[in-house]
C-alpha cells in the first residue's frame, strides 16, 4: 500500500494483491485519553500507604508493650487504624493508576 493514496482509496494488498481501502487513519496513530502514571500523580498515594506503614508499625509496638505501658484499646485502634489506611491507599492507588 502506498502512502500517497486519498484515504478511502482501493489498492492492492501488497501480501495478497487483493483490492483494498487504504484506512481513514494510519495504524501507527497514537490512542490518547489513557491516563498516563508520573511519579507525581502517584504522592499521594504513597504518602498515604507510608503512613499507614508506620501506624501498623507503632501499633504493633504498642500492642506487645515494646513501646510503652498503653492500653489494649488505643493499642489496637491504632494497630487497626494503620492497616485500614494502607488497604485504603493500596486501593485508591489501584483504582487511580491501574
């Protein structure tokens, strides 16, 4: 197929010589409107996922006592606040970028 046709144009295949249309738009033509994942798109996310790390992180010190004396209560809330907020920013990250 040659490039200098009008789009619409019959040709010949140049594998099988049978007649074709040369197509509206080249097949090499870019798709837009995918969103495109930067480092700066994804902050956020990772900030939210780090914070949600350390949290855990603190509330499994404090359930085992290796922090401090704190309550079972506050000692769990915090643990479990840690890991919703991770799951929550692993989520929103898959749901945002793929």
């Amino acid at each position: 197929m040659r490039i200098d046709q009008p789009p619409g144009s019959v040709v010949a295949c140049p594998y099988c010589q049978a007649e074709c249309e040369v197509p509206i738009r080249p097949a090499t033509t870019i798709k837009r409107g995918a969103p495109v994942v930067t480092e700066r798109t994804s902050k956020g996310w990772k900030g939210a996922q780090a914070a949600g790390c350390l949290l855990t992180v603190l509330g499994v010190m404090a359930v085992g006592g290796i922090l401090c004396r704190v309550p079972a209560g506050p000692a769990g809330l915090l643990l479990g606040g840690g890991v919703g907020l991770f799951l929550f920013a692993r989520i929103g990250a898959w749901w945002n970028h793929g």
